[in-house]
C-alpha cells in the first residue's frame, strides 16, 4: 500500500517506495505496470488519499456525510453520526452484518473471577442492552447471547438468537438483579454482592465508543459490589502491555472483540477460549480459560471435515464456554460505512468495510 514512482515502467525492476508519512497519511495511485485486459477489478480510481488521526469519529463522520471526505476507514460512526445520518443522510448509510463477538472478559485466574459463581452472577446482573446503546443501538448489532455469530456455521446449532438457555443471559440484555445476587449467595456473599476490598484492574481503548463502553462496565460492576480500577490506553498498548498478556493480571478487557476469518467456528472460538492457545505474550485468551473438556471438544471439531456435524460440534463447543462464563457477550456487530453524497460506494461483505476496487465517484 504505497504510491509507485512516477517514474518507474520496469514490470521486473522494484519501483522506489514513496507516499508513505507514519501516522499521518498513505497516499496510492495507479501502478503503472497495471493492465485492466489482465485483471477482473475494475480500478476506478486514479489515486487514494487515506489520511490517519481521525481521533473524533463524530468530526470525521460529519465531514464524510457533508462532503468534505469521502468514505469511513477501519472505524465506525458514533451514536451522533449515525442518528444524524439516518435522519438526514439515509441514502449515504451501509449497514452490514459483521460476524463478530463483542464482550466483556473475564480473566478466570484473577480472583474472584477465578469462581464460576462470581463470573455467572456477574453476567445476570450486566445491562448489555446499556453498553449496546453507548455503541449506537439496535442499529449496530443484535445483543449477544453466546459467542458464535449469526451467518457463521454452529450459530443455528448453539441456540440461535434465543441462546444457549442458561438463566444467566437474558435475550433482551437487560439485567437480572435477583438472579445475581442468587449467585453471588452461592459464591459464598451472604448479602448478595461482593464483599472483598481488592481493587481488579480494567483496561480498554481510549478510542472510539470503547470509553463509554468501559466506563459503563465499571459501573456495572461496582453496582455488584467491585471495586474497580479502569484504565484507557490506547489500542496497541491495550493489546500490547496489557490484556494479551497474562501476566499483567488484567481483571477484565471492556474492550475485547473477535472476527471471523473464515465463515467457521474455529476461527471464532478456538483462539480466544482454548486453553492450549495461552501464550506468555499476544495471548488472544483475555480471560484464560482453561478447561480440558472444552479444549478436547474443540480439538476434536477441527478435525471433522462433513459440514452438518462441525457446525453441531461448534455449536456445542459454544455452549460450554457459555456455560462457563469467561466473559460477558453483548453485541452480534452490525457494521455501518457511511460515505460522501459523490461516491458509488461498494462494501466488500467479507471484511464490511468499502473495497475500493469497486468503488467509485459519481
């Protein structure tokens, strides 16, 4: 993704790379070596400005919908700009289904979420319905109720929409009080809330909607009876210094999300609720589950090759991580793009972002 030199023609000699700036701008133009008899895409486009340091999502979501930008990158509309491009702008809104799992993890080894009790307690008295609205709402995603998305094998064979049928996930994402505080009992607090005076360490993004969403879950957790400390860092140091290691001791990631990589159940589940994919350093596990039965189910579903019994096997696999709550799965993405008024704009449905092999200027 570099701008070729104007100057170059050699089809076997590298072109200098240029049009690069870190953290401010990718600019692309045309390869010249390009041949439209040789290739399907159509390549509408002569050059691509992609400029980077869009902080405010709202500011550059309006400068999109007005004109003065054409098309959203790898980030999504906050609540403001999408209210504001369904009221005015409806004709210049994409909404794609997004295959992917949005929870709050759980880190099974930090106490007291090292209790199963605690970790059900902690999902029945979520409103998942509340970090959904700080998202943008129902038009963003449909609440979770597991962690197989729909359109992905297994999503059918785990319960669906409706879910898995444990009494701890409502449907509507609303929260149970006295079902929390039925297992917080059963953890061993008589009164119905956590009663330790340990801090537990919540790390998120500093980006995006992720604040609110973070700053939503403390306070969820808190009304249960935690005491929290939340820290907002950027993505990177997030990933990087925190919640994929272990060794940071991270109570739980508001933050966490998982995407397909390919229409399957493994690329789901495997790598962020296996316990053999623990790793000292980029662990994709935040809340380091480990249980053999889980492991051994899911080894044993990748290596069935008819169709109808993986997606069972997933399914399954599916409902005993749920069942074990490592986390608290809220949204099922659906994933808005918005663009200028002057483009023809093309989503590509594997990734639901803009394929700019496609798209045009009117």
């Amino acid at each position: 993704m570099i701008e070729n030199d104007p100057n170059c023609t050699s089809a076997t000699e590298p072109c200098k790379a240029i049009g690069y700036e870190p953290q401010k701008r990718i600019h692309l133009v045309r390869n010249t070596n390009w041949d439209k008899a040789t290739d399907y895409k159509p390549a509408y486009l002569d050059e691509i400005d992609n400029v980077s340091g869009n902080d405010d999502p709202d500011v550059a979501s309006r400068r999109i919908l007005t004109g003065d930008a054409m098309v959203n990158g790898d980030w999504t509309p906050g609540p403001a700009s999408l209210k504001l491009a369904v009221d005015e702008h409806k004709d210049q809104l994409v909404i794609s289904p997004g295959a992917t799992i949005r929870y709050i993890s759980l880190n099974t080894t930090v106490p007291p979420f090292d209790n199963l009790d605690v970790r059900k307690a902690v999902n029945a008295g979520f409103d998942r319905s509340a970090l959904r609205l700080a998202r943008g709402g129902e038009l963003i995603g449909d609440i979770a109720t597991h962690y197989l998305p729909p359109t992905i094998a297994g999503f059918d064979e785990a319960g669906g929409m409706a879910g898995t049928g444990v009494d701890f996930l409502s449907e509507d994402g609303k929260p149970n009080d006295a079902l929390a505080a039925e297992y917080m009992k059963k953890a061993g607090y008589a009164s119905g809330k956590y009663e330790g005076n340990e801090r537990l360490l919540a790390v998120a993004s500093n980006q995006g909607t992720a604040p609110a969403v973070a700053q939503i879950t403390k306070e969820q957790l808190e009304k249960l009876g935690f005491k929290v400390t939340l820290r907002l860092v950027t993505t990177n140091t997030m990933y990087t210094k925190f919640c994929s290691i272990p060794s940071a001791n991270v109570a739980t990631c508001p933050s966490a999300a998982w995407g397909k990589d390919f229409s399957d159940g493994q690329t789901i589940l495997d790598p962020v609720f296996n316990g053999d994919n623990i790793t000292k350093q980029a662990n994709n596990n935040y809340a380091e589950l480990d249980v053999p039965e889980i492991n051994e189910k899911m080894q044993a579903a990748k290596l069935l090759t008819d169709p109808k019994e993986r997606a069972a096997a997933w399914g399954e696999a599916d409902r005993m991580i749920t069942e074990n709550a490592p986390g608290v799965p809220w949204l099922w993405d659906k994933w808005p793009n918005i663009r200028s008024a002057n483009v023809n704009g093309v989503v590509n449905l594997w990734n639901t972002s803009w394929d700019l092999n496609f798209t045009s200027i009117k």
